[in-house]
C-alpha cells in the first residue's frame, strides 16, 4: 500500500505547481519533469483531482445551503378568498405590488454603483482560547462565514452592554447592511463613526457611505465618502462625479 | 495568500496595486471573489441566477427539483472554467448570461437523453442548444473519474483532516491563519496538511498503487 509514498517536500512541490505558486525559477523545471517522468505526471494528476474534490465537495454543501436561504424566503403565499370583491381587491392589491415591485426592481444608478463595491468587511482574525470577548469573537465566526443573522443575534445583547463601543457598531453596521437593512446599518454606522481615534474610523465613514447610498441619499453619502481616506471612497467619489 | 481586489479594509497601495489589476485583466470584483470562493461572492451568483433557470425548466416540462439540479450543475461548471480562466467574464451579466446558457443546454442534453425519451414523447418547443467557449466538458473522462473517486473518499476522511483542508483549499486561508486557529505552529499546520492529503489519495487511489 505505501508503495508508491510521496515525501513532504515532492507534495508540496506538486501543490505549489498546482496553485500557481511556483516561481519562474522552478517551473521550467518541473514541467520539463513532467514530460519525462510519469510517476510525477500520475501523481501531479492525482493531486489536482484531490484539490478540485475537496473545493467541489465543500461548494455543493454550500449551494445546497442557498438554496434553503432562497426557498425560506419564497414561502409568502397570498391567498385569495373566492369571492369576486375580495379577488378585485386583490387584483389591485397586486397591481399596486407588481409597481413597486418593477420600480424596486430596476436598479437606480446608486445602487448599481453600491453593489459594484460593496463587500463586507473582512472581519477580525478569531482567537481560538476563551477571550472575556467570547461571545464577540463567536459573533465573528459566524459573521466572517457569512452568516450575518447568527452573528448579529450573538452581538445584539452586547451593544446594549457596551453601546460605545466602536468596534461592535461597526460591524454591526456591516452585518446590517450585508443583510440589506440599509436603514439599521446606518443607525449602527453613524454610531461607529462617532469614534474618531477608532481603528476603524475611515472603514466606517465608508460603510456609512454605501448605505447611505442604498438608501438614495446620494449627497449624505458623498458628504461621508469624503471623510474616509480609503482609496475606494476616492474611486467611489470619482465615479459620482464628486472627487475630493 | 487570500487574494484580495478593491476591498475597503486593505491599505491604500494595496488597493491601488488591485484597481490596476483589476483593469488590466477588465474582471469584475464578483469574478475575483468568485475565483478565491468568497461566500458573498457565491451566495450572490447563485440568487441572482436561479430563478431565471427555474422558469426555464418549469416552462420545458421539468420540475423544481430537476431545475435546482440542473442549476447546480452548472453553477459548479461555471464556477470550474471561471476558477480554471477557460472563460474570461468581463462583467457581471456576461457571467449571469454564461451561467444561464450552460443550464440551458444541460436541460436540452437532458431533453433529449433516451433517458428522458423513455419517460415521455419528446414534444419540447426549446431551441437548439448555443454554443459555448467552454462548457465544463474540457476536463478528459479519465480525469473526471478520477475526480468522483476523490469526491467519495473525502467522504470518508475524519472530520479534523476534512475541516483542515476546507480551510487551506476551499476557504484559501494563509497557513498563518490556520496555524493561529489551530493553536499551533505553522510547521506542525503543513505537516498536518500533508499527513492529510496522503491518507485522502490513499482512500481515492489506493487500489490504483500497483
């Protein structure tokens, strides 16, 4: 069975190949050892499919995962009674739903412009020993998985303990705004941006900016992109026309 | 290394260096993301898309379960020549539009099958399929069961080596990052990442070894 063993050093160099990783010094190299060698070439092969395996494995589980998300949200069923004036009055009911459905629908040029850069903050690296900001970096976990709702339910009871702090209001905020609750990201994010000596000081002016944003108030949002120094709240100012 | 394009945390020089990357190879923030398997990135490809195909399949005497597997497929085609840069979007509705056209000439395929024949008499108003720059068949047939061979093995592989490799391939974290969450060094992380991927090419080709 162990036959054919592959050292440390000839995995590595394999994975490195594989990822792109390998210098311009060591390519020519291996892919002239390709060409000759066929237990490299089996086992460079081997791997590869190893690493599509684990990456495809993980994305079905995960596709799997939106597709719950999507259905949960699709369960609002209207019902009807057979009655002609309650069905006029749902007809006019849905009228007046399907308008501001197409007006929601078609996208306003801040919006094109805010899902062209938002992206949620990255979040902070997580300790993995009990920190007395335990249930904060539990929060974390399940924020920088994407999962904003676990992470802003963990983080709800304590903003109430801490309200001023700035590192809770800004990823508040995020979280908020990543869900699509434009208007709750801004309450958290005028909050977080009240801190000037916070770390995250030129982030939050920025977030607060691509809710504002969302939200349609275009000069509000200018006024805030303008206090960050991030270099994406220059771009995003260029693109409004608004350039500092 | 995670890479990173016009995020808002990343220092200045840093976001510069990507805007003139992401110029120079005219991908959008979505693609890049995409291709390092951010789960916005993800999550937004595959609910910006469904419905689309859902009411394609629906309206070509398929089901909702045959629509979400035949989306799923492929969004994981898609997902494979993005990732493998055998298809090049250069914005975000070319992606939508390639992710659509490759749903639908997989439920034409399907359509057409004996498999489907069998079932009932083939009477579907669908077009003729379009032709695609890569449609996720590039890959040869001896690789693509090499491939389900390693998916089943991974099944079987415990569920700290499992964990571990998510986090280095599918999550693309820096051995500096696992190393931390791990609470160990970053030598011990490699070595475990290699006694892992050894037991998992044992479980998948081990009868392959002669």
């Amino acid at each position: 069975m162990k036959k054919h063993n592959q050292s440390q050093e000839e995995f590595e160099r394999i994975e490195r190949y594989l990822t792109g990783r390998m210098d311009d010094n060591e390519k020519p190299d291996f892919e002239a050892s390709l060409k000759t060698d066929p237990r490299l070439r089996k086992q460079t092969e081997e791997v590869r499919a190893l690493l599509h395996a684990i990456e495809e494995k993980k994305l079905r589980e995960k596709l799997d995962d939106f597709h719950e998300e999507l259905t949960a949200g699709n369960r609002r069923v209207i019902s009807v009674r057979p009655f002609l004036k309650y069905a006029i009055a749902a007809s006019i009911a849905l009228l007046i739903g399907l308008g501001v459905w197409l007006l929601s629908v078609r996208k306003t040029p801040d919006e094109k412009l805010f899902s062209q850069y938002f992206k949620p903050d990255p979040g902070l690296v997580t300790p993995m020993s009990t920190t007395p900001d335990y249930e904060f970096y539990r929060g974390m976990v399940d924020y920088k998985q994407g999962k904003y709702k676990p992470a802003i339910r963990r983080w709800r009871p304590l903003i109430e303990q801490k309200p001023k702090n700035d590192t809770l209001n800004f990823y508040l905020g995020v979280a908020w705004l990543a869900q699509g609750e434009n208007k709750k990201a801004i309450v958290y994010l005028s909050k977080a941006v009240k801190y000037p000596n916070s770390t995250f000081i030129n982030e939050a002016w920025y977030y607060l900016g691509l809710a504002l944003l969302k939200e349609g108030h275009s000069e509000k949002a200018i006024h805030s992109f303008k206090k960050s120094n991030l270099e994406n709240s220059n771009l995003i100012l260029k693109e409004m026309g608004s350039a500092k | 290394m995670k890479k990173q394009y016009l995020t808002a945390v990343i220092p200045s020089n840093m976001a510069k260096a990507a805007t003139v990357l992401y110029q120079n190879t005219f991908t959008s923030p979505l693609v890049e993301a995409i291709k390092v398997n951010e789960e916005w990135a993800l999550r937004t490809l595959y609910k910006d898309n469904y419905e689309k195909v859902e009411t394609l399949i629906l309206r070509n005497s398929g089901t909702k379960e045959e629509a979400k597997d035949i989306f799923q497929e492929a969004f994981i085609a898609a997902w494979r020549n993005i990732k493998d840069n055998k298809f090049l979007p250069e914005n975000n509705s070319a992606i939508n539009g390639y992710l659509y056209t490759i749903a639908k000439n997989k439920w034409m395929d399907y359509l057409r099958s004996p498999e489907y024949k069998k079932k009932v008499a083939f009477n579907s108003s669908i077009a003729e399929p379009v032709h695609l720059p890569a449609d996720g068949k590039g890959d040869s047939e001896e690789f693509n069961k090499k491939l389900s061979v390693a998916m089943e093995a991974f099944e079987k592989l415990g569920e700290a080596c499992k964990n571990l490799l998510i986090k280095f391939y599918f999550e693309k974290k820096s051995m500096k990052e696992i190393a931390e969450e791990l609470q160990m060094d970053a030598s011990s992380a490699r070595n475990k990442k290699y006694r892992c991927m050894q037991v998992l090419r044992e479980l998948a080709f081990e009868k392959d070894v002669e």
